[in-house]
C-alpha cells in the first residue's frame, strides 16, 4: 500500500529529521530532536486499491526535567 503520515492534517515530508520507513508489513515513523512544537494529532493512511485504512492518536512531547 501507499503510505502517507500526518500531523495535525498535515501531510508530513521526509527529512533529515523526519523517517519513514516501511519494511514488508510495518510502517515506521521516526522523528528526531522533537520539541513541545511538534504535539499534534499524529495519523497514518495507508491505500491500496481494495480501501484505505488510518489511524490517528494524540501525542505530547513535553520538555525534559532534570
């Protein structure tokens, strides 16, 4: 299937922070040096020509406390 990432409905780009990766069956999301900035709605779509699928679920990322 065609596999695309969002974030607060935003289509996400990959980067130099910002992998996707899909290996057969599993689809990874790997973002790095997060801030606070990049809460949101986080959801996957993924299509092929029986439907599409998605999932969504809130993620906060919080400041560290040492």
């Amino acid at each position: 299937p065609e596999v695309k990432w969002f974030r607060d409905d935003k289509e996400l780009a990959p980067s130099f922070k910002v992998k996707m990766v899909k290996a057969k069956e599993v689809v990874t999301l790997t973002i790095s040096g997060v801030t606070e900035k990049m809460s949101g709605v986080y959801k996957v779509v993924a299509t092929n020509k029986v439907g599409t699928a998605e999932h969504s679920a809130p993620v906060t990322v919080r400041g560290m406390y040492v």
